[in-house]
C-alpha cells in the first residue's frame, strides 16, 4: 500500500483542487502571445528568488587535454553566479567554425560522485571514469552523450551542479538540509540551478567558436527538466530537447511518487509557481522556438495520466502559434527511465534538423 501524501486528511486533494493556473497561455487575460511570454518569464524569475547573475563576469579559464575522437577537449573554470566558481568540461569538433553548440546539463539520478561526468567521459580524472561508465551503461547504452555530440559537430558544455561532483558530493539525506538553508538564507535551491543554467547558455553562446544562433539545450531526467527550463527562461536556446521529464503537476502529486519524498524534489522545486503556471505552462514559454519531449511509456517516475496531460497542453501552445510542426512529443512504449542509443540517434537527428 502507498503512503498517502502528508498533512490531514482532504488537504492535500483541497490544495489541488485550489489550483487553476491563472498565468496559463489561453487562461490569461493576456491574448497577445509575446506579453504572454514577458508576463510569464517574469513571474517565474520572480519565484526563482536568486538575483539575475547578468552583472557577474565569467573570468573562464580553460585547461586543454587530449584530442581525439574528432575533437579538442577542455576543462574550463568559470564563475556563473558572484557565489563561486564551477568546472566543466568543453568539446569543440575539429575544422572551422563557429559550430552549434549543445549545452548538456546532467541529471539527478541520486548519485552525486559525478556530474559533468554522466555527460562527458572524463579524460580528467580516473578516479570518476568508473562511476560514470557504469552510469552510461545504466542510462545510455554505454555512450557519453557529450562525446556523440562533439562527434557530430557540436561544441559541448557540461558543468556540475551544485552537489555534483567537484561541487560535492551531496549526500541523499542531506538535500532537504541543503533546500532548508538555503530558504532560510533568502535563496532556493532549484532558484539556484536555473539561475546557473542561464548563465551557462549566455557563455556557450558567446564563444568565438559557436554560432549563437544556434544553440540547443539537452538532458535527461532532471536535466530534461533543466533543459526545457533554461529555453523558457533564455534567448541564447534556440531549441531544447529533454528526455524523461515533462508532467502535469496534479498528475504528478500523486501517493506513492517519488515528488512527494522531498529530497531530490528540491531541486526542481520554486516555492508558490504552482499557483500561476503548470509545469507545461513554464515549457510553453520557449514557444514557438523548437522543442522535443520523450517520454518512456515505462517510467514509474511520471504517470502516464500526466505526460498525456502535458503533451496535450503542450500541442494547443505551439498550435495556436502556427508551430506544432516545430514540437516532437514522442512515449516510447516499451522503454522505462533511460536514453538509451535509439533515443540518443532521434535526438541527434532533430537537432541537425533544427539547427
């Protein structure tokens, strides 16, 4: 038997049943599209509480490693937020550019060892070329994502979370502690991480080598979700591609998910959103720019209700622009939480379509 949601009893469905989701495109009293879009965007950063980090400068320095594989690798430091410093790996495809670029953000998964790593094989450290191996034969048919990419002709920037990697390792018990501290500081931490992501895709569009017209975000579980976030919340994404995760948030909330745990939720968690926006409602905000959903008729993780519930509203946005031919909302039926390598080729091949 699954553990109901906490609280008294009626409160939980009450609290549902109290959001409408006044902000939504077509529930809005706003009708001209791009105000929509500009009412929208600035009710999220609102709630996103952490300051725009515009003012802060980068300051990157790049360390470079071995080529090979058809492209040059670099470490690279920089400074996303005046909070400090992150470390990320960066490919660039050999030839002339200036390239398309894909901004690869990583997912939860529970394990903190490795961040930038679930993306890239780190070249870096042998230490964590063993975790992220085996991440990549769990999730991804035993590919670095990055690497396919690079290979492909893309410059790729992967960066550690807060939590991750060389900025952690977080502990799983520990992420409500982290979230709390955070709120009590006047902050959040799923704030945090979109903050960080928009300023990692003004930095990728801004490299000599890239063509910032086009560039593409990309990830998988909560890197899907930071994916479609960081296209709604950014002009530097022309097109964003995320794999396992899109939902209606009623859907969602439902006994048993794994949201009502806490812990990893606080990552993709801004504190009174659900008020004015469903979760495709924030998605929608990236309209009409192109964008592609894949979900996993298998996957626990979100209910099938709720990704019907979000491809839908998803659809009536882009078709009420005229660009429905510019959103892909696929389920693959037989697969679970994973990319594997027939997911990973799809991907790869729109995303040469759209840039």
């Amino acid at each position: 038997m699954t553990p109901a949601p906490p609280g008294p009893p009626g409160l939980h469905p009450a609290l549902k049943d109290d959001l409408t989701f006044p902000l939504a495109w077509g529930t809005s009293p706003v009708r001209d599209f791009p105000a929509w879009r500009r009412a929208a965007r600035d009710k999220v950063g609102e709630l996103l509480v952490v300051a725009d980090q515009d003012g802060t400068p980068y300051a990157p320095e790049f360390t470079a490693g071995p080529d090979g594989d058809g492209c040059t690798r670099q470490c690279v430091e920089l400074s996303l937020t005046r909070y400090g410093r992150v470390r990320g790996a960066l490919l660039t495809p050999r030839g002339a550019g200036p390239f398309p670029a894909v901004l690869l953000l990583h997912d939860h998964g529970s394990r903190f060892d490795i961040g930038k790593e679930k993306g890239v094989r780190p070249w870096y450290d042998d230490t964590r070329l063993a975790s992220a191996e085996q991440w990549a034969e769990r999730y991804f048919a035993g590919r670095f994502v990055g690497d396919e990419l690079a290979r492909r002709g893309h410059v790729v920037l992967c960066l550690d979370a807060l939590g991750w990697g060389e900025r952690g390792p977080l502990v799983y018990e520990r992420q409500q502690e982290l979230a709390s501290n955070l709120f009590h500081l006047g902050s959040s931490l799923a704030g945090l991480h979109a903050r960080e992501d928009q300023r990692a895709a003004a930095f990728l569009a801004g490299l000599d080598r890239v063509d910032a017209r086009r560039v593409a975000a990309l990830g998988f579980s909560m890197g899907g979700y930071r994916a479609w976030q960081v296209a709604a919340l950014s002009d530097h994404v022309a097109a964003a591609a995320s794999v396992c995760w899109m939902t209606g948030l009623k859907e969602m909330m439902v006994p048993g998910n794994n949201t009502l745990r806490g812990q990893s939720a606080f990552h993709m968690l801004h504190p009174g959103l659900a008020r004015h926006l469903d979760i495709p409602d924030v998605a929608s905000i990236a309209a009409p720019r192109p964008m592609l959903f894949f979900h996993g008729g298998l996957d626990a993780l979100f209910p099938a209700d709720g990704v019907r519930t979000a491809y839908d509203r998803l659809r009536a946005v882009w078709r009420s622009q005229g660009a429905e031919d510019r959103l892909r909302l696929k389920t693959w039926p037989d697969r679970g939480h994973v990319f594997d390598d027939a997911m990973q080729d799809e991907v790869y091949a729109w995303l040469d379509s759209v840039l």
